[in-house]
C-alpha cells in the first residue's frame, strides 16, 4: 500500500463562538486505511467530518488532498430535488456503464429503488444516500453513523462491502461490534483535541482509560506543585520581595496552566426507578396472531414475561417488531390468542422517532410541558422520581448546559435528542420500560451508562435493537422474528441466540428487493438447495443462498462486459475504464469461487443423501 498521504489536515481551528471545538489540529490520512471516530456527543465528530470532506471551512488553518482524489461523504439530510426515485438519487453522477453498482448496493441494503422520495420514509432515505456513496465508489469514505436505520443482516452486508473495500474509510459509530469488524485505528476527539490510536477497536477504551489517568495524575502534581509555591508567597515573600518577582511570575504562569487544562467531561446522571412494584408476572402472551391484510405478522406467539426479564426484540426491518411490542404491552390488540398483564404496569416509552418531542419547544418547555412531571403550580421545577428538581439542574444531570435550555429542540443534535428523551423517561416512575431503538446516536460512553443503570432496574425491559454488542450486554432472552408471522425466544442475548439456532439469522430474513433480470435468462432451477442431513446449519444456509449470488455476479458480469465494449469509453473516461477493468476481474474471480463453492457443498448434499437410502 502506498503510503502517500491520501488527505492532510494542518493547524486546523475551528469554533462557533466560545472555547473552539478544536484548535490547530493535525491528521493524516493514508489509502486504504480504516478508521473509527470516537469522541462524546456535541465533541465535534459530524464537524470534523465535514471538515475533511471539504464541505466545511476552518477558521484557521489547512486541508490538502492530491488532484483527482474523491472524498465521498454520508449526507444526514440528502436533497432529492428533481429526482423521480431513490434509484434515480442513487444513480446520479455515475456512467452508465456503472449502474449495477446502484443495483448492488441497494440490493445489500433491503431498498425499493423505484419508491419515490416523498414516498420514503426517513430511514429509506438515509439508505439511499448510502447507497449512492457505496455506488461511487470514492477515494475516501466519510460514514457518520451508517448503521441507522438497517437492520441486523444489511448491517453484516454493509461491514462486509467495507471491509472489502480498497477506500480509505472514517466512520462513526456507537455500534461496538461494527467497529470490532472494521477499524485498523481509532481517532479519539476529546475536548478539542484529536489524538490517534493504531490498532483495532479493542484496545480503545483501555487506551482512554490510560490517557484520563495519567491526565489526572499530572493536575494532581501540578496542583500540589502550585500549593507549595503559594504557601511560598504568602510565608517567605515580604523579606525577599525585590529578589523573588521571577519566582511569583513563575508562579502566575503554573496558575495559568491549570486554568486552561480542560478537564473530563462528565457523565449524563442516569437512574431508573421502578415505582410501584408490579406482580411477578409482567405479562403473558398466549397464541397470539396478527395480520394486516395479505400479510401474517404474527402466528400463534406465546411468552412469559416476568418482573425483571429483559426481553430483546430482534429482525428485519419491517418484519413487525414494534407491532410485537404494541401487542405486548395492551397497545394493539391481537386478532386471536390473549395477552394478560401483571398487577400495577407502569409503561414508559423510548421512541426510535423522538415522536414524543415537538421539534419547535424549547428543552424547557419539554420537561414542563408535561403535566405528570410538572410540579403543580411551579412552571420552572419537574418531578423527577417524587422529588421536586429545578429544570436547569436536571437538564445538567444529562449535560446540557443553561444557555440551552431556552434552545428549541430541533437545534439538538441527534444524541442530545435521544439524551433529552431519556430525561423525560427517567423522571417518570415506571415498572415497564418499552426503549425502541435506544442505540441511536449515543455515544459510547453513555451507551454504557444506559447499560448500567438498566443493569440495576428491578422492573421489565422490552427492547427492539439491532445494535449486537448492546443486546449482548442486556438482554436476558432475545425473541427473534423471522418473517411470515414466526417469531422464536431464545435464552440470553444475540450470540447465545446465534449458538441456539446454529447460525446467523441472516437467512431468515424476507427475500430483499431485487431488480430485474435481463430478458431471456432462464431461472437456475437445476441446482439442488434443499438442506441435505450432511450439511452443518452453516453450509445449508450457504448452499441456498449461493444460486442467487451467482446469478447476481453473472448480471453484473454481463453489465461491466457490456460497458466495455464501447470502443471509445478509454478515451472519453480512462479512469472509468479501470475501474470497470478492476471489477469484471474482481466478479470473474468471485464467480468462479462462488461455482466451485456450490459444487463442493452440492456434492457433499448429494452424497449424504445417497448414504441415507442406502
């Protein structure tokens, strides 16, 4: 790998009144490199990011990159002005010749290209705007939070294409397993300064932790330091006072020093109560079925739920999972079977959509517009668990400061959102806590925080996640819903429930939305995909999928031999014409694995079931 630099950040400063986010910051950034950044919310992650993206410009300082090198960035809010569909968003800017990569990506991603933007919903339109930086394949990959909005399978589909990629990459994200996958290093931003880390993800928080320690020992010896010297001044100086001014100024600067070392941020001061104890039974659900329409949400489910249980609600996107939870907890009702519910349930709700926020309120008037936690006839303190708290000090509790408070929601962020629903939620007494996606846009360190204190919750959790490391960590039993109405509870969190069903439910998934096949292409009915007994739960999961996998590398291979055939496409775009070269080779060598891969496992079926008749 050349070791060039692929983009330069020199003495970069930047800041929006008050102390700046970063001051003359330096970064250096190699092709081929994987790197996650890390650092609080409201750090300044997104803004670094658009910093080297190129779409924000420092007050101070320098960004270089060589000519011809293209940084591709996630926008949060894409625009699809003019565009007729999500497809079409996708596609734009690319050579026709490059279109399968829109066709692949979305494929990977679960998305209806042909949905019209104003159709899509916030989640499809983020997935679109992946999809469109994956299809142009750029130099440099900016990914801030890419895992939002995908469910488990286009997630592992996702850290895969990355960890094939030959980009340069940064990412941020709070998803701990996703990071394990991918990240050669880590980018710390803490309090304006950027510090880097070789290596993967695992070492990182040790790393921190030594960092904050040694940070702490040197104010510790600084202030004693300072102590010494001023005792110094007050005791020695009036017999000594003209030969001892260079001593007192040394002093001013060791007091100057510390004033401007910034220290730790704190932690958001998040604790659950139970309220009223709710019967051993939380809630019962017997053969219960669902069904809008043609489609069977839920078939003849049943579980226990008892006082304690933390129950983790994973699957596909739109497979149904909220509509599980409405069901569990008296929201929706079912079409047949029976849900009972303990004594004295107390129900609150974090909603994925920050629904429970109005976006033109202040922070205040979210707290105080709430006639359960306002404290009657005091518009300026909230009950918080059956104790009167002014507003300002709880909202420091989760580390907003006062200049915020009077601020309207929607200039928050998205973890000073989901920061300020918490708030709400933990101020409520409840014995039942339903969190719907409550993984968004944390960050690390207040994930664990959350942890924790779920950890010490003695009421109910009902959790729908697609965030692995966090299921891992919380869960006591985790109900998997496959599509087609099954959904199956297993015992402990994600990878107890991979080590129960032998596999990743990857396969379970309901069939991704696929693209047309060129004309005339008869479907691959004579490869054998049943599950033969000589196969593990692996291998048959492979042995079904390959079929399709082929198929797609024989279109794309068709695509890419098509777009070279141009005779003059080296002349008009050279560049596009290596990249088209690279990647026929690529999908031909990808096929003839792929077919050998079928044939060995095929054989090996096929040879398990003759031993079986015999």
């Amino acid at each position: 790998m050349s070791r060039a630099p692929l983009l330069q950040l020199t003495g970069v400063t930047l800041g929006f009144g008050g102390r700046p986010l970063f001051d003359a910051l330096d970064l250096t950034l190699h092709p081929g490199e994987r790197l996650a950044l890390i650092g609080r919310n409201g750090a300044g992650k997104s803004t670094l990011m658009r910093v080297i993206a190129g779409l924000l410009e420092p007050d101070a300082g320098r960004r270089a990159m060589p000519p011809g090198t293209v940084a591709g960035y996630l926008e949060q809010e894409p625009d699809f002005t003019g565009f007729a569909s999500l497809g079409a968003y996708a596609a734009a800017g690319l050579a026709p010749g490059e279109a399968w990569r829109v066709e692949r990506a979305g494929e990977g991603l679960h998305l209806a290209l042909d949905r019209p933007p104003e159709a899509a919903s916030g989640g499809e339109r983020r997935r679109a705007a992946l999809v469109r930086l994956l299809a142009g394949a750029p130099d440099l990959m900016l990914l801030d939070e890419p895992t939002n909005h995908l469910d488990i399978a286009a997630i592992a589909w996702l850290e895969a294409e990355l960890a094939r990629s030959r980009a340069a990459i940064v990412l941020i994200s709070h998803d701990r397993a996703f990071l394990h996958g991918l990240a050669q290093g880590v980018l710390w931003l803490d309090r304006g300064e950027l510090r880097r880390r070789d290596g993967g993800f695992d070492g990182f928080e040790a790393w921190r932790e030594q960092v904050w320690e040694a940070e702490a020992t040197a104010r510790y010896k600084l202030d004693r330091k300072i102590r010494a010297e001023a005792r110094w001044a007050v005791e020695g100086i009036s017999a000594r006072r003209r030969r001892n001014q260079g001593r007192l100024r040394a002093l001013a600067d060791l007091r100057a020093e510390r004033a401007a070392m910034v220290g730790r941020p704190g932690t958001a001061a998040l604790a659950l109560s139970d309220g009223a104890r709710s019967g051993k039974r939380a809630i019962e659900a017997d053969g219960i079925a669902k069904r809008f329409g043609d489609t069977q949400v839920i078939a003849d489910f049943s579980i226990r739920i008892l006082r304690g249980d933390r129950i983790a609600i994973v699957g596909p996107n739109g497979v149904g999972k909220t509509t599980l939870v409405r069901l569990l907890t008296g929201e929706l009702a079912p079409d047949r079977g029976q849900v009972r519910h303990g004594t004295g349930l107390e129900v609150a709700v974090f909603d994925q959509n920050r629904a429970a926020l109005d976006p033109e309120a202040t922070l205040w008037e979210s707290l105080t517009g709430d006639p359960a936690m306002r404290l009657p006839g005091r518009a300026d303190q909230v009950m918080v668990r059956g104790q009167p708290r002014h507003v300002v000090a709880y909202l420091k509790d989760f580390l907003f400061d006062e200049a915020q408070a009077r601020a309207p929601v929607r200039s928050l962020s998205g973890g000073e959102k989901a920061r300020l629903l918490l708030a709400r939620i933990m101020a409520r007494e409840s014995n039942l806590l339903v969190l719907d996606e409550p993984t968004n846009d944390l960050d690390i360190e207040t994930l664990d925080l959350l942890q924790e204190v779920l950890d010490g919750y003695p009421g109910t959790v009902l959790l729908v996640s697609h965030d692995r490391d966090f299921i891992d960590r919380v869960a006591t039993a985790t109900v998997l819903m496959e599509g087609q109405g099954r959904a199956v509870a297993y015992a402990g969190g994600w990878t107890d429930m991979v080590a129960q069903r032998g596999a990743p439910p990857l396969g379970a998934d309901p069939e991704p939305v696929r693209t047309a096949k060129p004309a005339g292409r008869a479907p691959r009915e004579s490869r054998p995909t049943r599950r033969a007994t000589g196969l593990t739960l692996p291998e048959a999961d492979r042995l079904k999928k390959l079929p399709d996998a082929i198929d797609r590398l024989e279109t794309e291979i068709a695509k890419l031999e098509q777009a070279l055939s141009d005779p003059g496409l080296y002349g008009r775009a050279p560049e596009t014409f290596g990249r088209a070269s690279a990647a026929l080779a690529d999908r031909r060598r990808a096929l003839t694995e792929a077919e050998e891969e079928w044939l060995l496992l095929a054989e090996k079926a096929e040879a398990a079931g003759d031993a079986t008749a015999q």
